[in-house]
C-alpha cells in the first residue's frame, strides 16, 4: 500500500479540512443540478473526507455517484470562484424560505443570536449555488485539487430518529493525486480488516433482528478469544489487589435517582418495568450496584483503599441509526472496577490504574494518548471545588508517573473529570478505550463513609475505572486491529494437526493428546481427506501454527511447522515446538499477530 507520508510534499493554499467543506458545497450543488427539488441537510467536513445530507425526491444508488462526480468537474471548470456574503438574519429566511429548503430554514433557528449569518455561493452566472454556512471555505475550485465520491448511506435529520431519514453521500478530499490515491488503498484495506465481513468469513459473532438491534451473539470461536481476554483481565486485576464482585442487572428506580443516573443519563436507560408495584430498571453502569456493598456496613481506614471488579453487562438505549457491529451496542460487558480510598491515597490509586492500562495496551501492541476530560457544560451533579479537586487528583496523579495529558475540555462524565485513553490501532485510526474518573459527588449523595483514625466519620472518595471499556467494542476493534489473525495465546484455534496421509493419522493422535494435556486449543484434522485442502481450511481459520505430519516425522519424533500465512514448512523436534509454543503463550507474544 502507498504510503501517504512518501508522497511529493505541496504546499497547502488552505487547510485539508477546509478543502474537504469547499468540495462537500460542490458536490451539493451537483446533486441539485441532477435532482431539482432536492432539500439540504448539513455537510461537515469529518476526519478522513465530508459527507452531505440530502432529501431527495428519489433515492440515489452507487451508480449515480460517477455522474455526480462528472458534473462536479463540471461546475468547478465553469465557475471556480467561491464567495461570502454577510446577511441579517432577517434577510437570511426570506432567502432560504425562497430556496424552498425547509431544513435550511431549522438550521438557521439553531444560530445564536450573537452570531453573523453568512452564505457560501458558487456557479455559473445566473445558475449560482449558494448555501447557509459558517465556514471557512477555499476561495476558488481553480487550485488544484483530487476528490473521489465513496458511498452512500442513511441518516436522520440532527440525528433525531423521530425524524425523516435522509440520504448521505461520502466522500474525501486532497490537495495531491498521490495522496488520494493512497488514501483509497487505505479504505481497501479498512473494508478488508472490517469485523462484521471477518465476523462472518471466520464465524466469530452474529446479530439477530429476531433479538432486536444491538445485542452481539458470540459465537464458540470468538467466545474462546473472550474466555482468554478474561482470564488475563482477572489475572492481572487480582495481582494488582482487586476483588471480584457481582451485582444484579436490575434494581430499583429509586437508586439511580439518587445516583443521578435518572436525571442525567435517563435518555440512555431503556424504560421501567413494573415489580411489585414499583419501577424497576435494567442497570446503565455497575457504579450503584457497588457502592451498595460499600454501604453495607460499616468501613475503617484500615480497610481502604478498596479496589472492586467486575465484568459487569449493562444496558444503554442507543439509537439505531448509530448501532454497528459489537462497536456500538446496546448490550455489552464492561470491566469495570471502583476503587473507594482517602484522600491522601487517591493520587497513588490513580496512577496505579495508569499503569494497569499501560500494561494492557502493551500486550496487544497499541499506542495511546492520555486525555484530561472537565467538566460539560451541562448536566452535572456537584459543586465546583469538587470538581476542582478532582481534576487536581487526575493531573497530580498523571505526572506522577511522567503521563502527558492532552486537554478534553468539558468532556468529563456527569459526575466528575475523568482521563480518557484513545488507541490507535494497525490502520492508524483513533479508538475510545479506557478511562479513570475521580469522583466525589457519588459518596456525597449516598452518604458513604468510613471511620478516620480519630475516630470521626469521613467520605471516601471514588474512583471509576475501566481498562478495555467494554469487551464487545474492545474485541471488535481487536479483530480489526489483527485482521481476525489473532496472537497465539489468545487464538481461538492454536494448532491444527495435519497428517499427511491416513496411515499416519495415528502419530497424529498422540500430538492431539499431548497439545491438548498441556491446555492447547487444537484442531485435529485427522480425519480422510487430501493433506492440501485441510492446509487451506487451517489458513483460511486463521490457525497460527499447522503441524504436517508423515512417515519421517512419526520415525523421528518431529513435526513439520508451517506458520499462519506461510508456505514453508520448518522441520523440527516436537519437544521444540512444545517449547517455543510455551513461551509464546506465556509471554502473550504478538509474534504471530
């Protein structure tokens, strides 16, 4: 695959961004020229190209979108300049209400008052396109520049399901051939790695309408990828002090009232049932549940800190238009753990919690960067000292341990700051993984204590932590991250034994058994059958390590060895494989990822 960064460096008349917005106006006024009467939504430029909203008298498919492509080198050749203009807002409604663009019209309610309005206008003489804009946009189509239409998709109209559905058309942007072409290549490689195309080809998971949208079945291959996660997960979180808990999946109204789940998160929570005449609700987060046991009785500094975790399933009402895959769910399994301390303790829990994430995002390859999240703007519990302290604990903590923070203005939780991982995988893109939130406010509002050396009542403070966020999103990025190739130790299939012909099928057997003795996940594929089609079933699984067995491997006690991925065969004791598959699994090596 071309590499972006090898391409010829040009020097930029405007921002990438910006020329992305620029080509998102022009593609919206090919679509009209093709389309009369076609209603405009909004049309952004987003991280990797734009996208525009359209209600359209008819639907659009693929094929349309070479002729929309035409028709944009069109208009750019004809009419390259690119101009603003400032208006009341007055004038701005008599315009859009004349353009007929009733969506346009709502957009222009949602400016503030304070703001200017200004339109974005391109086109030939007497045919111009213009469009209700901020901006910024290029001055003119006539700098060079390369765009490429990619695909369409649904969406409603702000993201309101209770909303028409509009039609959405893709696209990116660059400055140079080369980089779009590389660009292109990268896309090729995403549709290869994308986990619900491996999550068929390799039989990991599935989705049933019949169990409503956004519940992920795991299937015996990925359930075995699962059961290794949790093994790690458990080991490593009982070496570092944790204790395992379990708390229902539905509780009372009553406690994520007081949580401030209900008022702050209950667009999130799916509706309440009726038990025993009162409203109970299946649980959004494992948080409540675990300061329960906190209160249980009464708490001594000598006990603290108290570290907790749980792989706790929860239940959040997503919309379906944003339900993909196990990326976005409404059913998961997150890892979760609170962590109730002093205050003279907190910074220390804190970074130990960091170095717990470092040391996961180690196993599996990945790089990270840190970001310190304050407190919205809206919707929060508590007062500002708190959460003053708060994100005091968080960066105290962080440079502790030498941790760089970059800054997520008001992208704290409801509850309290937080630092928020993001991961970047094999394809360079950016993950929202783990997170550790500092909070105060939830023992305030269900009075937790515990008792000081003096003898006084004391709050505790609470630490919300989770590593892998949840497993369902966490192992759909790892299935693109590896491409379904997934590392020895956690393969849902590490060995598969090959005899060559029947007859040698029984020295095969003896391998099956000592593999299996030692714990190894072994396909033995003993059965009938020609030697060269079990090869391509075994690759085709993704198996890391196949063992071809014959006459001179049963003579001498060796195995021939071909990696996943490979045609060589490597010849070799079998005490020595046993070895090397000892020591990839016990140091979770990324050798064969």
């Amino acid at each position: 695959m071309t590499d972006a960064a090898s391409a010829p460096q040009v020097v930029e008349p405007f921002p990438l961004s910006t020329l992305r917005h620029s080509v998102a106006h022009l593609m919206a006024s090919a679509v009209q020229k093709l389309h009369p009467g076609v209603q405009f939504g909004f049309g952004p430029s987003i991280e990797h190209g734009f996208y525009y909203d359209f209600d359209l008298p008819e639907p659009l498919t693929e094929k349309e979108l070479s002729k929309i492509e035409k028709e944009m080198r069109r208009i750019a050749k004809r009419s390259p300049a690119i101009t603003k203009s400032t208006v009341s807002r007055e004038e701005a409604r008599r315009i859009l209400e004349g353009w007929g663009q009733e969506y346009k019209v709502e957009a222009l309610d949602l400016i503030p008052e304070d703001e200017e309005i200004t339109f974005y206008t391109h086109g030939p003489d007497g045919a111009q396109w213009g469009d209700l804009c901020e901006g910024p946009h290029i001055d003119s189509f006539q700098h060079e520049f390369h765009f490429k239409l990619l695909n369409l998709a649904g969406a409603y109209w702000r993201g309101d399901e209770k909303r028409p559905m509009m039609q959405r058309i893709y696209g990116t942007a660059f400055w140079t051939k080369e980089e779009l072409t590389a660009h292109l290549e990268w896309l090729e490689e995403v549709k290869l790695r994308d986990h619900r195309k491996l999550g068929t080809d390799l039989d990991l998971f599935s989705t049933h309408g019949e169990a409503g949208a956004g519940f992920v079945f795991w299937h015996p291959a990925l359930g075995t990828v699962r059961r290794c996660l949790e093994q790690m997960w458990w080991d490593e979180h009982l070496a570092d002090g944790y204790d395992p808990v379990y708390t229902p999946h539905v509780s009372r109204e009553a406690l994520f009232a007081v949580s401030g789940h209900l008022d702050n998160y209950g667009d999130m929570m799916y509706a309440p049932m009726a038990l025993d005449e009162l409203p109970y609700r299946v649980k959004p987060m494992n948080c409540p549940g675990h300061v329960l046991i906190y209160k249980d009785r009464g708490r001594s500094y000598r006990e603290l800190p108290l570290r907790w975790a749980e792989l706790g399933t929860v239940y959040r009402y997503e919309r379906s238009g944003v339900v993909h895959g196990m990326l976005r769910v409404r059913g998961f399994t997150q890892d979760d753990a609170h962590i109730f301390c002093t205050a003279d303790q907190l910074a220390e829990e804190i970074a130990g919690v960091c170095r717990l994430v470092d040391r996961f995002m180690k196993t599996f390859g990945f790089e990270y960067t840190a970001y310190l999240a304050t407190r919205p703007a809206e919707k929060t519990i508590g007062e500002d000292a708190i959460w003053d302290r708060a994100t005091e604990a968080l960066q105290q903590a962080a440079d502790s341990i030498g941790l760089t923070l970059e800054l997520d203005e008001g992208g704290g939780a409801f509850y309290g700051p937080k630092i928020d991982y993001k991961i970047k995988d094999a394809l360079g893109r950016e993950w929202q993984n783990s997170t550790i939130q500092c909070d105060f406010n939830l023992p305030e509002r269900f009075d937790l204590t515990y008792t000081a050396p003096d003898g006084s009542q004391q709050r505790p403070i609470m630490v919300h932590r989770a590593i892998l966020g949840s497993l369902e999103r966490f192992v759909g990025v790892l299935i693109e991250h590896f491409g379904g190739r997934f590392p020895l130790w956690c393969a849902p299939t590490q060995v598969a034994v090959i005899p060559i012909r029947e007859e040698h099928a029984e020295y095969g057997r003896s391998l099956v058994d000592q593999l299996r003795r030692r714990g190894l996940r072994v396909d033995a594929m003993l059965d009938p059958g020609h030697m060269n089609k079990k090869i391509k079933a075994a690759q085709k699984d993704q198996v890391p390590f196949m063992l071809v067995v014959g006459e001179r491997e049963a003579e001498e006690g060796t195995v021939a060895l071909r990696r996943r991925g490979t045609r060589e065969q490597q010849v070799m004791p079998f005490d020595e494989f046993l070895a090397l598959v000892d020591r990839l699994v016990a140091t979770k090596s990324m050798e064969l990822a």
